[in-house]
C-alpha cells in the first residue's frame, strides 16, 4: 500500500508538470511592442534596452511581470527621441547602458532611478557593445574599442590591432565578452580579435572561424561562444582554449545569431527568424524551444534564476527554464517499475503535446529531449527522459 501511494503521487505530480507545461510556454511581457535589442539582470532588477518608437530602458523588479519606463536624465542631443539602447552591462556599481545616437555611455547608480552620462573621452558615442570585470568597462562601436577604469568617469580608445575597414574607420564591434583576463572583441567584417592586457594591444583570434561577422559572444566556463552573421559558414561556433580554434556547432545561412546567454550548464541561442534554440552538452546538439513565441526575431536573450527572456523587434517574451532545463524526475521503469505490467506508453514533447509513433518511435527532430511515460495495469505513470535518435 506504501508503495502504491508514492506510485500515485508520481503520476500525480507528472499530470500537474505536463498541464504546467502546456499553459506556460513563451508568453509576451511588457507593455514594449518594438525592439527590444538589450537585456541585463542585477539581482532581481531585470532591465530591457529598447529602440524604435518606445525606445528607452524599461525596468522590472518582479521577474518580468510588470514593467516601468525609467529614462529619467538620458538625453539625447541628435534626434527627438532618446534612440535605441543597443548595450545594457550590470556590475556591482550599477548599470550601463550605450545608445547608438550619439548619446554614448550612461550610467546608474540607483536601479534606473537617474541615469548620468560618462562620455569624457568617448570620441565616438556610437556604442554597440559593453562588458565590465571590476571596475574596468569595455565600450565597443565603429571606433573599436574603448575603456574606462573608472567605472565609466573617463574613456581611453584601445583598439590597437583591430583592423580599418574603408580606409579610416575601425571595424565595427559589435559584440564583447570578458573570460579572466581574456577580453574578446567580435567584428563585423573581420571575426573575433583577442586582448590579453586590458585592451592595450588586440590580435586575430580567427582560425576555424568560417563567417567572420560576430554578432555575439558568450563564455561558460573555459568555452567561449560565437554566434555569426548570415554570410555563410557557420552560424556559432565554439573554442575551447581561449580563441586559439574555433569549431562550428550550428548553421543557419539564412539567419544572425545576435543573442547568446548561459544558464548554469545550458547555453541558449536566438537567431533571427528561427526563434531561441537550447544546448546542453556544450552545443553538441541543439533543440528549437521556441513553442509559443509567434515573434522569432531574436536581438537579445538573458536569463534570471527562473525565466529565460527573449528580446524580438516587436516586444519582449518570457518562458520558464523548468520548462526546458530543469526536469524533476528522472524515474524509469527499470529503476521503478521492475515487476509492473506497462499496458501503454505514450510519448511528449516539453511542450506537453502527445507525439504520434511511427515504427514503434516517436516522430521527433533529433536530439529533441522527449518524455517517455509507461502506464502501468492500475493507470499509474512512471516517466523517464530520452532523446530522439
């Protein structure tokens, strides 16, 4: 009787996770309905970089579910509108965020309240990218690279070694990523450019790169990530010593790899048209959760201890990571189940939807995680985690 009861409530808890499941999905959040290119999460602040008619930073301390505009002191001298917040960077003093309007850096130092500029340097105010370790904060656009290490009191240009492109102008940076002392540069045009001394001298870190526009970067760990363009030959790639090789993991021709984040052990992928993608074993293989986002133009990504947040160019969109990274239960039938008789199993997707059989397997994508659940003679449910072959 023991038994059957922690059998039943199993199978009861199975049944709330798949109705869980099938209600949750992506959902929209935010009153945002434009681009939102920029994420960043500071404790439970999360802040939203946005662009095009609503353009400005909007801030939530709930997790994403309610949303304020906090713009209070950005200012913009080139246009009407405060302009796109293409670049957001939390630290430990407070928020950055980089426009490209010719606005340059801002600063806040109490969660979105006032914002203050910290342009002293900053010879050209075009900011793609920001990355901070300490006090030391990176700054990337169409001039190269910029420091300050003074948490953005005062700018230094530092782009030794990143190539010109049309004569007189750096390539473009359009994205950074710090890894201990490693500062990783990605160009438009000219692949990833490697830093060993803050910034002070920049050398190619390309070999294996096989599309040279970097549009992001992320590291986990010793691995660091670079998701491309859609000029071809690749669409991420990964090296595991620190740029010195490269290795495609994806590739979608058609499409930019503009957002990477990592959670724990996951690493999660938006490309453009194609919607947010998921790995975890290190981008061996990858499977589209993307169930639910009927917008998947993905600009930016970032992830909280419970949600994953997906920036489209028409709003923001939020989906639980239990959904996709966090499964409970790991109960078999050979551990659970040895002298019970299966008269059914049934197949599911993370979505909760039913999977039809054919050939005695269900019809999957590849390397799609799937729930496996046996019925046993009483109608109780024991599930187990696979992976379509």
């Amino acid at each position: 009787m023991k038994n059957n009861l922690k059998q039943l409530s199993f199978g009861i808890g199975l049944l709330i996770l798949f109705t869980h499941s099938v209600s949750a999905l992506w959902t929209k959040v935010g009153p945002m309905n434009d681009f939102v290119y920029s994420l960043a999460i500071s404790g439970n602040n999360i802040f939203a970089g946005t662009g095009g008619s609503g353009a400005g930073i909007y801030l939530s301390t709930d997790n994403g579910t309610i949303w304020t505009q906090v713009n209070n002191g950005i200012t913009n001298n080139t246009y009407t509108s405060i302009g796109d917040i293409r670049a957001l960077a939390a630290s430990t003093y407070g928020i950055f965020a980089g426009t490209v309007v010719g606005a340059g850096v801002y600063l806040s130092t109490n969660n979105g309240i006032n914002w203050n500029p910290g342009n002293n340097g900053l010879t050209n105010r075009l900011v793609y990218s920001l990355a901070v370790s300490g006090s030391n904060v990176f700054a990337g656009g169409p001039a190269g690279v910029f420091l300050s290490t003074n948490n953005g009191v005062s700018w230094t240009q530092v782009s030794s070694g990143i190539p010109y492109i049309y004569g007189t102008t750096y390539d473009e940076v359009y994205s950074l990523a710090i890894s201990g002392k490693s500062i990783f540069a990605g160009t438009v045009l000219d692949g990833v450019y490697l830093s060993s001394n803050n910034g002070t001298n920049w050398n190619s870190a390309n070999s294996g790169l096989t599309n040279k526009g970097i549009m992001s970067l992320a590291v986990k760990g010793n691995n660091i990530f670079a998701g491309a363009s859609d000029a071809g030959g690749g669409s991420i790639f990964l090296s595991t010593n620190n740029g010195a090789n490269w290795n495609s993991i994806f590739s979608n021709s058609k499409a930019y790899t503009y957002a990477l984040a990592v959670s724990g052990n996951n690493i999660f992928a938006g490309v453009t048209g194609s919607g947010v993608f998921l790995s975890t074993d290190n981008g061996t293989s990858w499977t589209s959760v993307s169930d639910g986002l009927t917008n998947t133009n993905i600009w930016s990504l970032a992830s909280s201890d419970k949600n994953i947040f997906a920036g489209t160019d028409g709003g923001l969109w939020r989906r639980p990571l239990s959904e996709m990274v966090a499964v409970k239960y790991h109960v078999s039938l050979n551990q659970a189940a040895k002298n019970i008789k299966i008269i059914r199993t049934d197949y599911f997707n993370f979505s909760g939807q039913k999977l039809p059989i054919r050939d005695n397997k269900p019809v999957a994508p590849a390397n799609a995680f799937i729930i496996k659940r046996n019925i046993d003679v009483n109608g109780i449910a024991y599930a187990s985690k696979i992976t379509a072959k």
